[in-house]
C-alpha cells in the first residue's frame, strides 16, 4: 500500500493553484495520440478500465482480452528521471506526494502481474511510435494481434 501523503499545505499562488485545478487527469495529448495510433492500427481496447483488485485505480488502456495494460504516464507525477522535476514551494509536500505516487504505480503493477496481467508503462514524452512498439511487443507475447 502506498504511503499516506500528508494534507496539502495550500497552493503557493493563485495563478498556481488555477494552473493545477485544470490539469488533465486522463485524456492527456500523449494518451489521445498513443490511443489513436493504436485503433488505426487495427488494436481494439479498453479505456479508464478498472485495476483488478482496486477498483478505485484505472487502466489507461486495457486490452481485456490480452491482460495487457498499458499506462501513459506523466513526467511530472511519475517522477520521470529525465524530466521530472521537484517544486520549490512547498517541496516538502511534493516530495512526498510524488514519492506516494511512484509507490502507487508499484502498487498497481504487482496487482496487475498478480492478476496475470502484463504492464506497458510509457512516459509521456516518448514518441507514439516508441510507445506503439512497445505495446505491440506485450500483445504478441500475450498470443493477441489486431
């Protein structure tokens, strides 16, 4: 289970508490465009489809059939190593909210392999083409095709 993260302190800033109030949180461009990709190539999915296990987590793309779940995951909330990056205000909060949502993923992923799904986590930045590639991969591995 995933660490508890302490209550938020209150935004820095009104314009940074406008900003965060409109984030996406699914339906992000990277999801839409790695989403498309994948339908025009014949793929056929799931979206926001419930983790076996937690059903308060979802899947970003779900190829039921296959047990192929696939995450297109934030730089910024996933703590990716090459973009990521730590606030300043209010780092303390951040750090941990960022380290309980790295703790989540992990979570989520071991529920999923327990559950005899495979995981296919990409990071937003990476082209769809990298990301298509990786899918198809699990998805043949799994015996499915499109």
């Amino acid at each position: 289970m995933p660490p508890a993260v302490p209550p938020h302190p209150g935004a820095s800033s009104p314009q940074v508490s406008a900003r965060m109030s409109v984030a996406a949180r699914r339906d992000t461009a990277p999801e839409v465009a790695l989403r498309r990709a994948l339908h025009a190539a014949g793929y056929r999915f799931r979206v926001v489809h419930p983790v076996p296990g937690n059903r308060r987590r979802s899947i970003d793309i779900a190829f039921t059939r296959a047990r192929v779940a696939v995450f297109v995951d934030g730089c910024f909330w996933h703590g990716c190593p090459v973009h990521g990056t730590q606030p300043r205000a209010n780092s303390d909060w951040w750090r941990a909210k960022l380290d309980a949502n790295r703790a989540r993923d992990e979570d989520t992923d071991r529920l999923l392999r327990e559950a005899g799904w495979q995981v296919v986590r990409v990071w937003e930045h990476e082209s769809v083409a990298t990301a298509v590639t990786a899918v198809r991969e699990a998805l043949a591995t799994s015996g499915a095709g499109p």
